[in-house]
C-alpha cells in the first residue's frame, strides 16, 4: 500500500520571513494530521521554514544539491551543509533545472547518486516537453530521463526515490494532464522500474504529479491507481490552496 505523499516546491517565490510565515501557518493547519507533506524553499528560506515547522511532521526539501562534497564550486549548495540545517530531502532533475539551467540526465545522475550515499530522499523529476510529446517521443524521453537518472542505484536504495512526473506544458500553463493520461504514463514509468529493477520495487514506488496540481483537480488525479502524490507549484504558495490539496480526500 503505498502512502500518499503531497509536496510543494516552492520555486524562487517567498523571502525567509514569507517563507517562515507560510511555514509556520501551514504546520498549525496540518497538527495532528499524519500525511506525508513536504515543502522545498530556496535555500535562504531553509533555516527559517526547518524551525517554523519544528515538531510537526512537514519535511523540508531543498529544491537541488550539488554532486560534490565541498570546494570550488561558486553558488552551489552541498548536502554538508543541507544535512547541518537538518535537511536530508532534495528534489532533483526538476524541468526549470532541466531546461532553464541546461542540467543533463548525466548531472542529474550524479546528483541522485551523491544525494543518496549521503542519506537524502530524492524526489527525481522527469517529464516531457510539448514538441517531444507531439513527435511521438514520450517514452523515449521518459525512458531516458527514468534510465539515465538511476543509473548506479541500487535496488535498496529504491526506497529513498520518489519520482515526480511533470510534463513541462503542464508546469503554471493552467493545463493539467487529465487523470486518466497522466495514469497511464505513471504506469509506463512503473514498468520501466520493474524492468530496471523488478515488480515489488516497482509496486512500492511512489510517483507524484505535478503541473497544475490545485484544489479542484486534484481529487480526480489522485483517485487514480497509479497517481500516489502531487508535487505542487503555484498552488503551494497559500494555506489556503495547499491544504486542500494536502487534505484531497476529506
Ligand atoms: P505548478 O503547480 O505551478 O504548475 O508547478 C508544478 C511544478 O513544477 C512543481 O515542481
């Protein structure tokens, strides 16, 4: 039985004292309810939002992590520094990192790999572009995106990733994949992980969401069999969006 898990990825959006407030206002909405919620502030906001939350269940998640230990890297973040703030979770291969900043299924690789032998959670992003969904490309892309990320994982370590399906025309356009296709390409996605791995990793694995996830679509989506979570955007900015969201099924 897998648990849901509803995470917000709080982008370039809030500064450390909207961050905390938001923080701070979400943990007292979600006291004594015992769902998986997660959220990722930039990094500034990280200190602030890991105390508002401090003694709820909430995890905080940086939105990505360098692949090295520590040195010359101008503008990076290492888990080091991650895991002193008492953060051990990191979304990764994210579309904006992807195909704003250039990242490769290689880096983003290399990062899974790091964050793992150093005790995170990933949640691997992975998702197609309009044009490679319209050439026919989808799987390949996925493929690739799924294969080349894992590469190196080992089958135990399966338990510290979640993937997070976003296909990018879906990502703050308004347009969500509906149910029923956004279902069956998590189904391709879980048949590449029993094929990579085999059925029970595949049977066990949560696979999130994510393009504009909100508070009246998101029951539908999660109702589906292979749909476990949501990796929500815009709609995570606000208690007001988010709970219902996180509270999808009361
Ligand atoms: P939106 O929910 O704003 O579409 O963003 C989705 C997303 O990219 C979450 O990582």
């Amino acid at each position: 039985m897998r648990k849901p898990y509803i995470a917000g990825n709080w982008k370039m959006n809030l500064t450390p004292s909207e961050a905390a407030k938001l923080a701070t206002e979400l943990a007292a909405a979600l006291k004594g309810n015992d769902r998986k919620v997660m959220v990722a502030p930039s990094f500034v906001s990280i200190p602030a939002v890991v105390n508002a939350v401090k003694g709820s269940n909430i995890i905080v998640a940086a939105q990505n992590v360098n692949d090295h230990k520590s040195g010359a890297f101008t503008g990076e973040v290492s888990t080091s520094q991650l895991a002193d703030l008492g953060v051990k979770d990191v979304i990764l291969g994210h579309s904006e990192r992807r195909h704003i900043y250039g990242e490769s299924n290689e880096l983003i690789n290399s990062k899974v790999l790091f964050a793992l032998e150093n005790g995170f959670d990933v949640v691997l992003c992975v998702g197609e572009t309009l044009d490679e969904r319209e050439s026919g490309n989808l799987e390949k892309v996925l493929g690739d995106q799924v294969t080349i990320g894992l590469k190196g994982v080992a089958k135990e370590q399966m338990s510290h990733i979640t993937i997070a399906y976003e296909p990018v025309w879906a990502i703050g356009t308004g347009k969500t994949a509906t149910p029923e296709d956004a279902d069956s390409t998590h189904k391709v996605i879980r048949k590449m992980i029993a094929g990579l791995y085999d059925e029970s990793v595949a049977e066990d694995l949560i696979i999130q969401y994510g393009g504009s996830v909100n508070a009246s679509n998101v029951k539908a989506l999660m109702a589906k069999e292979n749909i476990d979570g949501a990796l929500v955007g815009g709609a995570s900015l606000s208690v007001e969006k988010f709970l219902p969201i996180v509270n999808f099924d009361k």
